[in-house]
C-alpha cells in the first residue's frame, strides 16, 4: 500500500483535510497523536468495469495517510521518530492561503511561500541531525576495520550531509541505483517526494478553479514548485467540507458551478499517487473487480506477487488486453475472437490500466 503522511504549520487545515480524506470525523486530536486512516484512489475505470461485471466486490487502490498532532512548536524534529512519517513514501504539506481573522496564523500574517520555505528548513534541519549521528556511527565501525560497503555509504552519507547543510532537500539530489537503495534505510524526510495542498481562502476558488499555474502565481508558489519531486493541488477546505455533506448530483452540480471536474479531496489522493510514480492493473470477473497498484515498470511476475506470492512463484504467463479494447469491445469473449488478449511472460512490463488475467501452477 502507498503511503503518505501530512505536514503543516498550526491553522493550515491539515487536519481538517485528513478528516475528509479518510471519512476520519472522531479521530484523535491531543498534542502527539497519531492518526492513520485510507483513501480510495477514484478511477473512473474500475466504475465502468463495475458497472460490465456487476461483481460481488469493488475494490479500488488505496492510499494510507499519517497525521500528527505535533505540539506547535515541535518543527519537523517531532516527526523524525515517528513510524508513520519514517515510512512514509510521501509527504503532503498543507499550506494556508485562506485568509481568516478569526484564526490567527502562529507567524502573524499570510504567506505560503514563507511557509513552504519554512516546512522545507525544519525538514533539512531535521535530516542533518540523523546525517550527523549516522556518520559517527560509521567513523567509529571504520576504526575498528575496513569495509567497502561502509565506506561507500560514508561517502554517500557525506554527500547528503554537504547538500543538507547548503539548504538543499535531499529529493533534489535525485539519487538512484545503489545509491537510492542505501538511502532508503535512513528514510530521510527531505528525502521523499513532496506535494503541496494550498488550502485557498473561499473566494479564490472561483478566481483559479483548477488552474494550478495560476494558483501558485497568486499564491507566490511558482518558484518553490520548479523543484524536484514537489508537485501541488489547490483547494479550499471550507468547501470541500460543503461538497461533503451532499448527495453525488448535488457535489457535481456544485463542483461544476465552480469550474471543476473533481473535488480536491480527489485531487490530493490521485496526485499523490501519481507523484510516487505508481500505476494501476486490474483483475475483473464476477467475484471482484479490483484495481492493485505497482511501481511503474514493475514486471508482470512481481505484480502477480502483489495478488498472491503463489500466483509469482508459479507464474506461467499473463493474459492481457488493454482497457480500452475491453471497453471498446464490450466482453472479454469478443477481444479474445479479435485477436486482441495477449499472452505475456514474466518480464513484460505492465502498463497503466492493463487488465491482467495470471496463469500460475501451484
């Protein structure tokens, strides 16, 4: 399962947005506390295909989110050991472009890029002391006998250290190989994908719609958006809550009124998983329709795994048609008189929206 845990100054609406995100409405709110709640990935694909198999089941992808109640003056150190923003493949930082006098904002006025900027510091700051302890630990292990291993990860952990203590968020550094796989156990937070929620005052909503560029201009975003791995929604959580609260013809009657396709509670979740570079494949029949979700350019035996670890152990070859010749054709019977079901081996590279049947030997 993905996973994605939220950041945000004191006011922003991050917790009112976790709430909403997950159907969460009692969730803890103490300084400290640890929420986790599921989003489902909306997929207009998995509803049509419902819709043709009339299955026993519907089951989406699914996103995991982490909220902390962290004391206001914490920073990002209050993170740091906390499983579900270590594990985290994600961050999503909640920014305040609302305007409110009623709640007041803990630095006096309204600023996101400020704030942007600040969140991105406490991350650095946060990262740079387990860079710091880390490479003691491995000057003390190298007095006691030489290692490559240790050795490359010093010169990495170095690495990072200078970039750290230059400002620079380690998801800039765009480390991959060897190198992204070391990293990884340090589970860094500046080094994780990041996505900006621009929480907007009510009246801009109607200004920008879904226009992100124009969004992020208004907003003094643009710049910090250039940089790698940080992607953005715009949404205002006050109407979010509204859209909430109404029957499915009401909401999209509502969201059209204001220019958009999607609420942004869906915008968050579907961006989010874009960001991670994850796809989906899909299994259909009777029992089930069910959308799994696998890194892009995951082989079509590691995907079975995702089913069952039997179904990769004894994977033979996968059936696959693309989504839209299913749709297009109206049953699978019909794609497999046209030619059009293809059977595939272990190292096919699934794509975005292949619907996957696995032949497997137990």
């Amino acid at each position: 399962m993905l996973r994605a845990a939220l950041i945000g100054l004191p006011s922003s609406g991050k917790t009112t947005l976790f709430q909403l995100m997950t159907s969460i409405r009692d969730a803890p709110r103490g300084k400290g506390d640890v929420n986790i709640g599921i989003s489902k990935v909306p997929d207009d694909r998995l509803d049509k295909l419902t819709a043709m198999y009339n299955p026993r089941k519907r089951v989406p992808a699914t996103v995991e989110f982490t909220d902390m109640i962290a004391p206001a003056r914490a920073g990002a150190q209050a993170l740091v050991d906390v499983a579900g923003y270590k594990n985290a493949d994600a961050l999503v930082h909640v920014i305040r472009a609302f305007r409110d006098a009623a709640v007041a904002h803990p630095a006096g006025s309204i600023d996101p890029a400020r704030d942007a900027q600040t969140m991105e510091d406490e991350l650095i700051l946060a990262d740079l002391g387990v860079a710091e302890r880390r490479l003691e630990r491995i000057e003390r292990d190298l007095k006691k006998g030489r290692s490559t291993e240790l050795e490359k990860e010093r010169d990495l952990v170095q690495r990072c250290r200078e970039a750290l203590e230059q400002g620079t968020p380690l998801r800039a550094l765009q480390l991959a190989g060897d190198d992204l796989k070391r990293l990884r156990g340090f589970q860094f937070l500046s080094a994780k994908p990041l996505l900006l929620v621009i929480n907007l005052d009510e009246a801009d909503v109607a200004d920008v719609g879904a226009d992100l560029a124009r969004a992020a201009d208004k907003t003094g975003l643009t710049a910090f958006l250039a940089h790698a791995s940080t992607r953005a929604v715009a949404l205002c959580a006050k109407i979010e809550l509204e859209i909430s609260q109404l029957e499915g013809a009401d909401a999209t009657a509502f969201l059209a009124d204001l220019g958009l396709a999607e609420s942004g509670l869906d915008r968050v979740i579907r961006t989010s998983y874009d960001l991670l570079g994850y796809v989906s494949f899909l299994t259909v029949g009777e029992d089930e329709c069910r959308a799994w979700s696998i890194a892009r350019g995951t082989q079509a035996q590691l995907a079975a795994g995702e089913i069952h670890t039997d179904i990769a152990r004894g994977f033979i070859r996968a059936e696959v048609v693309a989504y839209d010749t299913l749709i297009a054709r109206g049953t699978m019977a019909a794609c497999r008189e046209h030619g059009e079901v293809r059977l595939e081996g272990k190292e096919y590279i699934v794509q975005d929206g292949d619907i996957i049947n696995f032949r497997f030997a137990t």
